[in-house]
C-alpha cells in the first residue's frame, strides 16, 4: 500500500525537513502550522535570532539536499573547526577539523534562518500550509486512513506525521505517552556582539555549578550558554546589560574580547522520550518524539536523522506498518543512546569533589591523545559524515 497523503503537524525545522523530503518523493503534503511565516521576510531580516543550533555535516547534506543551503550561506552563517571540552586546562578534549582532512566540523546558525531557508522550498514542491484555528481535538486512525479534527476544520490523509514539537499535542491525541524528567538546572542563551575577528572554534567548559559553552555566529556576533538553578539564571536575565556583561566576564574567563550584550533568554531543561515513535498511521520526529539536554548541542541533528529515517523507510513501501516499525527501529535506540550519553556527561561533571575531578581531568587528556578513538568520536559528533 503505498502512502499518497502527508499530513505534518508542525513545520519547525524537522517537520519543514519533513515535508520538502516527502514532496520530492512524490507524496501530496500538508503541513499544519500554529505560526505561519514568511520566509522571505524572515530570511531578509537582520533582527538576529537568539536560537542557535550548531548543525553537524550529516545535517548539512540534508539541507543541501532540500535546497535550504545557498539560502543559508548568503545568510548568517558560520563554520567552526575546532570544538573543546575542558573542565581544567590544560587538560582538555580538542577536535579540529583538520584531522579527519575536512573543511570543517559543522556550522551554527540561527533556528529561525534554518526554517525560513526550508520553507522558501514549499512552492517549488507544492507544499500547502494550513494554520486552522484552535487546537486539534481528535485524531482518528482506521485502516483505511487518519483524520485530524478541529472545531471549524478537518483534515484526511494516509499518514499523519507530529513533528510539533517536545509538547506535542498529537502525541498527546494519540495516547502516546513519554518518560523523562525536568532537569534542576535551565540554561540562558546569550546573544553577544563581540569586537574580535571572526571565531571559528567553540568550547565548553564544565564548571561545578553547570557547563558554560561559546557558539561563534557570523561576525560580530556569538552566542553564549550559561547552566544553572533557574532563579539564578532568571534574575541574571533582569538585569540590564551592563550589569549582566560584567557577571558574564566574572563567569566566562576565555571570551575572545570585549562584547556587548544584545539579548538573553532562559530555557528550562527536559530530557523526554516518546514510549513509542509509530501507532496506526502515525509517526513522531524530532522533539516531538525526545528532547535531549542541549548539552552538546544534538537535538535538531537527531531530528534531521529521524527524517532521514522515515523517509526512506517509507520510499516504494509495500506495507505502511512494515515501515513505520523499520523507521522506530532505526531511530529509537540511537537517540536513546545519545539522550544516556549527554547524562553521563550531564550528571558526571555536576559535583566538585576533588578524586572525581582528578579523574575527570585525566579522562579528557587520555580522550585527546587517543588517536583513532577520538577520530571515531570526532566522526559521530560530525553526523557520521566527514
Ligand atoms: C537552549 C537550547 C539550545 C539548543 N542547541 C542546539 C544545537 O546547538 N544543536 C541542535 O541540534 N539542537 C539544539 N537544540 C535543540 C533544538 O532546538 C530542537 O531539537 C529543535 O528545535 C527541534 O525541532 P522540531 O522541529 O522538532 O521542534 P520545534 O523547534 O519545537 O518546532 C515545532 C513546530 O511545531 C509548531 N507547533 C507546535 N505545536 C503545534 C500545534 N499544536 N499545531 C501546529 N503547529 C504546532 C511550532 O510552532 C513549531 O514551529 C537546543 C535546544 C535548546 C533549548
């Protein structure tokens, strides 16, 4: 049986992935979205987005695929090409591009760049974009199809796909329910104007109270994150910027030079897991399916690798359940592989006592000088893709 009909319900970064994706395979698709945008207009606009994702080369060839990159890279974009973890240097975990003989490690950009650059595709494949009013009240799945309802509204189709996001109200129609928790901690993104030359490397360092991390963006600016409880980080972002410029300096000891801040913004922390990716006619993707601790910055990517999962499971299938179930298979265990990697490092760093800090500092050194396993780590970092 072979799948006509999309329906996506969310078309953030992973379900507009979705969607151009499945229109090239010649499927009719909808996609069903709460805030409609303009891509043009968000694409021309010089307002900076405080939301960055560094996507990895795995991705990168994904956006290419779809058309989304010479969008990009007229846009606000950067490469980096090395990437650091330390808690103590000189102790620390260094990746440079160069020893894999690649350009680069990956890029950051903003998320609403990276959606606005997908969804300037939709014409070319015919995408239609829905945003009915309310919230959708029932979903149907039969044999024969799936039905999403409205109050005004309804929409039929073979396949409905919920990439809406870690509150995903389709998950939450179709009874499909999650296990995780609310971490202690939230993390503040930083977005900085910063007077020094392009930055091409960025670092993490694990402190007792929380990791800090720096994200170069397109000159002049950068991105920082700051870990830690969420009243602190909450009255942090009260202040105005020159009181905040001078708690970040006191906190971030290795900045590349003197900035001025632009804007922050707490996020609260969850590391959820949908109990399952697929029911009758139905599949998650993206956050919608987990949500993983930012950590290492890996969310988006997994979800792009759900995309890429599901699309090709669903390429010429004879059996709609067949593919769904080869799509869970598939993606399921690795995202909940990289979910208990990112705690390992979460909860293995968040304590100061000095034996376990030794052994952490000895850890990374080991990591750096371990040649073929590092590069091994390197390449999964990069998406698997050099
Ligand atoms: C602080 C922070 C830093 C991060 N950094 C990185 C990083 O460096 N690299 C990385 O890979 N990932 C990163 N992530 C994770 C990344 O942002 C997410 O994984 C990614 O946004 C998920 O994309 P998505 O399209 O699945 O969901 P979302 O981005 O949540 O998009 C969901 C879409 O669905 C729409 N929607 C929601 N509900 C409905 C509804 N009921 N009906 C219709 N539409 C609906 C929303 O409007 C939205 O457009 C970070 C996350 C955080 C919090």
């Amino acid at each position: 049986m072979s799948v006509k009909q999309v329906l996506i319900v969310g078309g953030g970064m992973v379900g507009a992935a979705c969607a151009i994706k499945l229109a090239k395979q010649g499927m009719q698709v909808c996609v069903i979205e709460q805030q409609v945008i303009d891509p043009q207009a968000v694409l021309q606009s010089d307002q900076v987005d405080i939301r960055v994702s560094a996507i990895n080369r795995f991705s990168e060839q994904l956006l290419d695929e779809l058309g989304a990159m010479p969008a990009l890279r007229q846009n606000r974009i950067a490469q980096y090409t090395q990437l650091e973890a330390y808690e103590d240097k000189p102790e620390q975990l260094l990746f440079d591009s160069q020893e894999l003989g690649a350009s680069h490690l990956g890029h950051l950009v903003e998320n609403k760049l990276i959606q606005a650059a997908l969804w300037a595709q939709f014409e070319k494949y015919d995408i239609k974009v829905c945003s009915p009013e309310g919230q959708a009240q029932q979903l149907l799945q039969t044999p024969q199809g799936a039905t999403l309802i409205y109050e005004h509204e309804q929409f039929e189709c073979d396949l409905i796909i919920a990439a809406d996001g870690g509150r995903s109200r389709i998950r939450q129609l179709a009874g499909i329910g999650v296990t995780g928790w609310q971490y202690q901690q939230h993390c503040m993104g930083i977005l900085i104007k910063l007077d020094a030359p392009q930055q091409t490397k960025t670092w993490q360092q694990f402190k007792p109270t929380g990791p800090i991390a720096f994200l170069p963006m397109q000159y002049p600016y950068a991105n920082l994150i700051w870990y830690d409880e969420g009243s602190k980080l909450k009255a942090l972002q009260q202040l105005d910027g020159a009181t905040l410029k001078q708690r970040i300096q006191e906190h971030f000891f290795e900045l590349p030079g003197d900035f001025e801040v632009v804007t922050a913004a707490v996020f609260p922390l969850a590391r959820q897991h949908a109990n399952t990716y697929v029911s009758k006619r139905l599949a998650l993707v993206g956050d919608a399916a987990h949500t993983i601790n930012p950590l290492a910055g890996q969310g988006v990517n997994l979800g792009f690798k759900d995309v890429v999962a599901l699309t090709h499971a669903l390429e010429g299938c004879e059996s709609l359940d067949d593919a769904l179930n080869r799509y869970q298979r598939q993606r399921r265990g690795e995202n909940l592989l990289m979910m208990s990697m990112m705690d390992a490092c979460y909860f293995g760093f968040s304590n100061s006592l000095s034996p376990l800090k030794r052994l952490r500092n000895l850890a990374l050194s080991a990591a750096n000088k371990s040649g073929p396993i590092k590069r091994q780590v390197l390449k999964h970092a990069m998406g698997g893709v050099t």
